[in-house]
C-alpha cells in the first residue's frame, strides 16, 4: 500500500474521530501517531516527538499567545465590556435597532483588546443580552446579533489565530494585524447595516431602544472607554511605531489590561486566579492542538499526500478561483466540526503552497499569502456561526438557555448573508486587505 493512500486512510480516520466528539488536539495527535508509525515505523515516531515539540514549543514567537489570552482575560474581569457598550448605546442607542448596533460595536471593541470569537461572544452576551431583552428586541435579533459580533474578535487585531498564521506561513505578524484591520472594520460596518435593516423591515424585532443621551453624556460614556483606548493604541501604535515587537506589545499590553482589572476591582478575591487559570487553560488547550497539529502535518509530509493533491489539482487543470472557491467550501465544512485555530493548522500547510502556486490578480508571493490569511479568517468566522455546530451559537445559547437554539440560528441568517457579499468583496477586491499595508506598512 502507497503512503498517499495511508495518507488518505488517516484522513478519513481522523473524520471519524471528531465525529465521536474527540477534541481536535487528541484527534490530530492519534492520527498523526498511528499514521507514522504505518509508514515510518515507531523508532521514527518517538525520534520526532523527542524534538520536535520542544522545538515548536520553545519558540519565542509563541510566546505572545498566552500573553493575549491574558490581556483577554484581564479586559473580561476588568469590566471594560460595560464601558464600550455603554458608550456605544450613548452615541446610536436611540436608533431602530440602534442598541443591537451598538452590542456590535463593542464586539469589535472588546475583540481589539481580547483576540477571541468565543471570549467576545461570551463577555459581550452577558453585558448586553439583558438590556436588549429589556427594551423589548426579539429573542432572534439580540442573540443572533450578538453571536455574529462576537466573530469580529478574531479579526479585529490583535488575533491569536492570526499569530499562529504568520508562524506557520513565514508572514509578519505585524503585516497580517494591518491587513485585517480595514476587512475587520468592513464586517462590523456590515453587520451593524443587517441590524437596520432586519429592525425596518421587521419593526417588531426591535424594541424602542435607549432614550437620546445629550452631547455631555456622550462625551462622559465616551471617556469611560479610555483604557480600551489606551491598551489598543498602546498594542498597535507601539508595534507600527517600532517601538516593540508583537511579543512585546502583547506583555506591555497585558500589564496595561491588569492595572486598569485591578482598579476596576476586577482581580479582587479570586478574580486574579480565575484569570491566571482561563489563562493556563486556554494555552494548554491551543499547546495541544499545536502538538496534535505538528503530529499530523509530519505524517502527512512523509506520505506525500499534499504535494500528491497539489500535483493532482495543477494537472487536473483547475483554474485558480476554482480551486479557491473548492477551499472556501472545505473551509465552510470544517467550520462546523472545528475551531478556527484548529482549522488554520490543519489546513494551512496544504492550502497555502496550493494557492501560492496559482496567479491571483498579479499578486506577489508575500501579498498572495496576506491576502489569504484575510480571506480564510473571514470564511473561519462564518463557520463560528454556520449551522448545525456554530460555536458561537452555542456560546450565546448556553448564556440564554431560554432561547431555542433554532431561534438563535434564524437570527444569524441575515448576517451570514452579508458573511458571504464580504466573501465576494474580498476575492474581487484583495487591496482592501492590502490596502493599509500601501499605506503603513
């Protein structure tokens, strides 16, 4: 038996075992194992996991992911979540819809300083979820507008996902945080046009929303938001300044997070060892999905599998925006079994030679692997809300356990509708994800 059909075996292995519920980390990691040592043997197997995860692990550059996770975590305690929306309902509260927009705009706020879909979805839900019901929104709206925004976390730099991007593909990671600034700004945008949309077309799926607040009360909400403020320019302003690596920039944004929790009062009691733990926990998680990862990607390399479907789709004679879109529905199935991480380290090291070997309006190498990056995150983030299994979903759907999940569902339609128009932007337009990279980088 070929090792491209091993390769293929294992593949359909790996399917059966994150259809068992597996987690994604033990599932790569089996498979990887069990497929090593049917092509290599097990002397190879143990010679790579002598090495290869202290390698991989004592990488300096990840470093910056628990430090982010950290600084999340921070920002959740800290109640920075109740200043952005408090300021945001100040300023369009008084609109159709206008409260639901402004839980928008603090998704992406919050998402600047956390990194995370499913932290933001979850933070975001408990501060807003209840003043919608108050003034009277539709269970669909509120928690499908909440589910969707949360999704912004992991664009809206900084992004975790991002990070591990740039390690496997070589990028800099401060070049992907520019790229996906402007795309990041477009999908919230968008999302807060569905809602006035949904809100006049269905005015009974909005409440009467918040009274107008006078320019004082404005300006007062908005200042609240100042450490927001402060950590995000501290973060991005200091890695475009040069005044600091991202790895940096994440440490001294941390800091800047806790000082402004420990103010708040967030980290008394046990709020400091609730942050450290999530802190732990969520590295741990990731640490194993990279390991698992790295597993699985060695055995593929060994038996060949993706240079045999990169070979097999240039002489198939696919054209490029065919196999891309092939992708993008590959990407969209995966979305519902998986994580975005998990999703980026699985396939990113077979998708990425393949669209680098193909021509996409003239771009370079390096501008083809940013432009990527966007577009894969994009397609990532409807997955998080994509049905049967959007991890968003279930996020606002264990917070409001009230709510049938197929409400939440039908309240996310409207903005997977808008998900896939940005799709199509973004494939007929990649200068808006290389558009701040002409002008900063």
């Amino acid at each position: 038996m070929s090792s491209t059909t091993i390769g293929l075996i294992m593949g359909g292995v790996m399917m059966f075992f994150m259809a068992a519920r597996i987690p994604v980390g033990i599932t790569m990691f089996l498979t990887g194992a069990i497929g090593y040592v049917w092509v290599s043997g097990l002397d190879p197997l143990l010679g790579f996991l002598k090495n290869a995860p202290y390698g991989r692990f004592s990488l300096y550059d990840l470093s910056v992911v628990p430090l982010f996770l950290l600084m999340g975590q921070f920002a959740t305690h800290g109640g920075l979540s109740r200043s952005l929306f408090k300021a945001g309902n100040a300023f369009i509260g008084h609109w159709r819809g206008g409260m639901a927009m402004a839980g928008t705009a603090s998704c992406a706020g919050f998402g600047a300083i956390c990194g995370s879909s499913l932290a933001t979805a979850a933070t975001m839900a408990h501060v807003v979820l209840p003043e919608l019901r108050r003034h009277q929104y539709s269970h669909s709206l509120a928690a499908g507008s909440l589910a969707a925004g949360g999704t912004l976390g992991i664009l809206i730099p900084p992004s975790v996902p991002l990070v591990i991007y740039g390690i496997l593909a070589e990028q800099n990671i401060a070049k992907l945080f520019l790229a996906a600034f402007v795309p990041g700004v477009l999908a919230a945008l968008g999302y807060m046009v569905v809602i006035s949309i949904v809100a006049h077309l269905n005015p009974g799926a909005a409440g009467p929303g918040s009274p107008r607040h006078s320019w004082r009360e404005r300006m007062l909400a908005l200042v609240e938001t100042w450490p927001v403020l402060l950590v995000f320019l501290v973060v991005i302003g200091g890695i475009y300044g040069g005044l600091f690596t991202p790895t940096e920039a994440a440490a001294i944004g941390a800091l800047a997070t806790g000082v402004v929790a420990w103010k708040s009062g967030g980290l008394k009691g046990k709020g400091l060892l609730e942050c450290c733990f999530g802190t732990a926990k969520g590295t741990g998680m990731m640490f194993l999905i990279l390991l698992g990862a790295d597993t699985l990607n060695s055995f593929m390399a060994i038996s060949q599998l993706p240079a045999e479907a990169a070979n097999w789709v240039q002489h198939m004679g696919f054209g490029p925006w065919t196999v891309l879109l092939a992708i993008i529905v590959v990407y969209l199935l995966l979305g519902c079994v998986m994580d975005s991480l998990s999703m980026i380290l699985l396939t990113i090291p077979i998708f990425l030679p393949i669209i680098l070997g193909m021509d996409y309006w003239g771009l370079s190498a390096d501008d083809k692997s940013i432009w990527f990056a966007i577009v894969a995150l994009v397609v990532m983030e409807v997955g998080l809300i994509t049905p049967p299994v959007g991890m968003n979903v279930y996020i606002i759907g264990g917070i409001a356990r009230d709510i049938p999940m197929s409400t939440i569902f039908r309240g996310v339609v409207p903005f997977i509708a808008w998900d896939v128009v940005r799709i199509g932007i973004l494939l007929v337009f990649p200068s808006i994800s290389l558009v701040a990279l002409r002008v900063f980088g």
